[in-house]
C-alpha cells in the first residue's frame, strides 16, 4: 500500500482495513511518515498502523 494512494483516496472516510489478519474500522485521520493514523468510531482515540502492514484497504457507507 502506499502513502500517496490513502492519502488521495481516503483521507478523512470512514473505512476498515487489513492489517497483518486484523482488521480496523475508523475515519483515517493521519497519514504521515508511513503511518496511518485511524481515529476510532467511538470516543476520541487513536490507532496508528504501519502503512507497509496494510493489505487491504475499503471505505465503509
């Protein structure tokens, strides 16, 4: 995956991602240094995944 590709298509959406078998859901908030910032649904807090670990990416409705 790469940074530039999140960074044009999904920033700020809602999406749930694979990352080494797990998957995240969350608003990509972040995408900087090769990392992805994902803001979780609930709460303000925040997961923050390396963009090389991420082998799927989907936006959510």
């Amino acid at each position: 995956m790469k940074q530039s590709f999140i960074e044009k298509y999904y920033m700020g959406k809602n999406v749930s991602l694979d990352a080494d078998g797990t998957v995240y859901n969350g608003m990509v908030a972040e995408c900087a240094d090769d990392v992805l910032s994902l803001k979780w649904d609930e709460g303000d807090e925040y997961t923050h995944i390396e963009i090389a670990k991420i082998s799927a990416i989907w936006k959510r409705l």
